[in-house]
C-alpha cells in the first residue's frame, strides 16, 4: 500500500523491545511511530537529509494511541501511517498496527510541526507538498488529540533527575519516547502491567535538554486515569503531560 499517500512498514518484536511480561513497551511502541513517519515524508522530500540543511528538524507536539492489544515478543506486526490535512503550522498524521492476521492492534493520531535548530521556534517549509502524503478521508482517530488539563504540582516534593546523554537524539533534546520511559521508570513495577493500558495521551510542551533537569508529578484524576507532568528544576518550564488510562 505504499501508494506515497499511505506509507505502510513491517516489523517483528525483538526481545530488546519487551517488558517482563513479553509485551512491546510504550517507548518501543513510539519508536516505531517515529520511524514509520520518518521513512514516509523522506520519500517527498521531506525528511532530515531536506530539512537539516535548513536548519529545520520535525517535532512531536501531540499524541493520542488507543490500544486493544499490545503485541509481544516474537510477534510480526505491520504498520500504516499516512499525512491528515495541515492546519497552519500543524501537521497532523495517524496509525494503524495491525498483527499477523490483520486484526487491528492499536490506532493513534499525532500533531507533527517543524521546528528550526536556532531559535526552535515552529516553521513553514513553503517547498512542501503536503498533499503527496495526505488522505483526507481517512482517520485512525477521527478526533485530533487533546489537550490535557494541568495538575497542580505546587506542594508536592521535588524529587529531581538529570536529562542523560542516553535521553538525547540528533536533534539535541531529549527523543519523545523518552518521556514515556523516564514515566514507566518511576512506577512501582510489582503492581503495574502495561497490557492493561488502554490510552495514552501525550503533550509535549517544551525540549528538555543536555543540563537541564526534570522533576515527575502524577495525579490520579479519576478512576484508572493518571496524569504525570515534566517540570523542570527552576518550576517554570513544563516539559511534558502525559495522561495514561487502564
């Protein structure tokens, strides 16, 4: 189906890419989200190798994924991404993970903007043809992901960790799927499984990068609903919101 419109990818999940129940972890998950977008607007012109030399890189801002299933190890899983019509300065664009058989295994909807490396402020690229990559019709979500509300994190104990070498990517601030492990790294793992999450909400607010440090607030705002913020040392920055419901 790789028809330029609709961009579709193979991938088999190797152990690397599994948690202690064998179930792909939501970090691996965004990686290939990541990936599969990467490889569709490099085949228009549009990826790193065109826009790097413009001093211009793309950045997630949004994410919502709906999970029926995760797959786990071992499993062959393909996925589908295609472009959404642009809105100003947002480019939108959705997902399908589909398993061997083809049953539908998760969908998500995300918010691209291109971002330049001086001042990461958002950009036009006006040689873009963003109708090469867009389905107009179609929609994994049909809804374009929301905006999460804010938790007050005000008199809740600071407990602050460093953005590590690890955490970066070639852009120089920290990869989006970071955010998820830096999350699921702070949970207590004996009473936590990721196979019973349902949706994850995800909203990228400003770029933690190499010096700077992060502190992880979470709220339970409702039952088996949780929204954790990113804030930085200095409490004016938040980094990111994710909201995660089971």
């Amino acid at each position: 189906m790789n028809d330029g419109h609709i961009f579709e990818q193979k991938f088999k999940i190797y152990s690397y890419q599994v948690d202690k129940e064998t179930y792909l972890t939501i970090p691996s998950l965004f990686c290939f989200m990541q990936e599969v977008a990467w490889e569709h607007v490099n085949l228009h012109k549009a990826g790193r190798d065109y826009l790097h030399p413009l001093h211009l890189f793309w950045a997630l801002s949004k994410v919502h994924v709906q999970i029926k299933r995760l797959p786990k190890w071992n499993e062959e899983i393909l996925v589908r991404t295609w472009g959404k019509k642009t809105e100003f300065l947002t480019h939108p664009r959705d997902y399908e993970f589909y398993d061997s058989e083809g049953n539908l295994l998760i969908a998500a909807t995300s918010n691209w903007i291109i971002l330049d490396t001086l001042e990461y402020k958002p950009r036009e690229m006006p040689s873009l043809d963003t109708s090469l990559y867009t389905c107009e019709d179609r929609h994994a979500i049909e809804k374009r992901a929301p905006k999460i509300k804010k938790i007050d994190f005000s008199q809740k104990t600071h407990d602050f960790h460093p953005v590590l070498y690890s955490d970066l990517d070639m852009n120089q601030h920290t990869n989006n799927a970071k955010y998820l492990q830096w999350l699921f790294d702070s949970v207590d793992y004996q009473s936590f499984s990721i196979g019973n999450i349902k949706e994850i909400i995800i909203n990228y607010l400003s770029q933690a990068k190499e010096g700077d440090e992060y502190a992880i607030f979470t709220e339970e705002t409702a039952p088996q609903d949780k929204i954790s913020t990113f804030i930085s040392r200095d409490g004016e920055k938040e980094y990111c919101r994710i909201e995660v419901r089971w």
